[in-house]
C-alpha cells in the first residue's frame, strides 16, 4: 500500500472512497452474474444450432451418395455472398446478431443436370446459414466472454486490493490521529502544570 498522510483530510477521502468501492462492487458483482448466464445462454443457442445442421444433413444421407457420381456439380454449387446482421445489447456489450445470408448459386444447365442438383441447392444454402448462424453466436460469445474478463478483473481489484487497502488506511489513521490527540492531551497537561498559578500552589503545598 501507498504511503498515505496522517491526517483528518486523507481519512475523509479514505472513508469516501471505502463508500464508492463498496457502492460499486455489488453493481459490477450483479454484472459478472448477468455476464455468466449470457454466455451459458449463447452456448446453449450455438449447440442447437449445431443440433439443427446436423439434421439437415441427416436428410441428406438417403441421396448424399449420388455426389459422388459427378462431384463437379456440387463444388462451389453455392457460397455465401454477405451476411446480414444486427445489433444487440447485452449488459451494455454491444453484439452482432443473425438475420439471413445471402447466397451466389453457380449456374447449372438444368437439361443436363440431375434433379437432385435442386435439392443439393437447397441443403447446401440451409447448412451454410446455419453454419453463419452459429458463428455469429461464437462472435457474441468471444465479446461478452471479453467483457467477462474485464469486469471479473474490476471485482477481483476492488474486492482483493482497493477496499482492503482503504480499510488498512482508515485503520492506521486513526490510530495516528489517536495518538496525536492522546500527545496533545498530555501536552497540555504538562503545560497547565508549568504556569505561574500552578507553580504557586507547588509552592504553598511545600510550605
């Protein structure tokens, strides 16, 4: 801890600043809560997400095996173009959230093409959203985890370091304050007992 003065001033400003951090630390505590469940949230969102493509490609298994009769016709059959999101809030962190994706189809001679190529579009477009939606949810999970961070660092500060220190402050200063008064006190005392009234009553008691 920092040399702090011995005196009235410094305790005040000790004595507020033990008020602020104590007023302040069940606000950032209740965050790192709110924090937390976010986050359990977040995962939970991107593991259904995860659940749901998987489906989709369930649905595949039945005809997927006819890709590989002309595996051209599938690759870069669709890519993703953009990605369109919004924003949100959480906990005062702003976050990209998922709307929809929009996608480039190759072109295909239809008239020489199987029709399963239709379906394939289809399947390829839903996985490839879901694959944005999700790493959307693994976006927003990296910045509240961010945020996590900081905010846990704010309440280990003020609960391991700022409040104990203030608490070890006021505590040395009053006893230095104490002291000085108790010296004071004793001072006066010794001073009284030096006037001209005090030395004369000495001396009458002697007599």
């Amino acid at each position: 801890m920092a040399r702090v003065k011995l005196t009235k001033t410094e305790l005040k400003a000790q004595t507020d600043a033990l008020k602020r951090f104590q007023r302040f630390l069940p606000m950032l505590q209740l965050k790192k809560q709110q924090l937390q469940s976010e986050i359990a949230q977040i995962v939970a969102k991107a593991e259904a997400v995860s659940a749901r493509e998987r489906e989709v490609r369930g649905e595949l298994s039945g005809w997927v095996g006819l890709f590989a009769t002309d595996e051209s016709l599938i690759e870069g059959l669709v890519t993703v173009k953009s990605v369109n999101t919004g924003t949100a809030n959480i906990a005062g962190v702003p976050i990209p959230t998922f709307e929809s994706i929009e996608t480039d189809v190759r072109e295909v001679d239809m008239w020489s093409t199987p029709a399963w190529v239709d379906s394939a579009v289809d399947a390829t477009t839903r996985i490839l959203s879901l694959q944005c939606e999700r790493a959307v949810f693994e976006e927003q999970r990296r910045l509240v985890t961010l945020e996590l961070q900081q905010t846990s660092q704010r309440v280990n500060l003020f609960e391991k370091v700022k409040i104990p220190q203030c608490k070890e402050a006021i505590r040395v200063i009053k006893i230095a304050l104490g002291d000085e008064q108790t010296a004071a006190v004793t001072r006066g005392k010794i001073a009284k007992s030096r006037t001209p009234e005090a030395s004369a009553t000495e001396e009458e008691a002697v007599a």
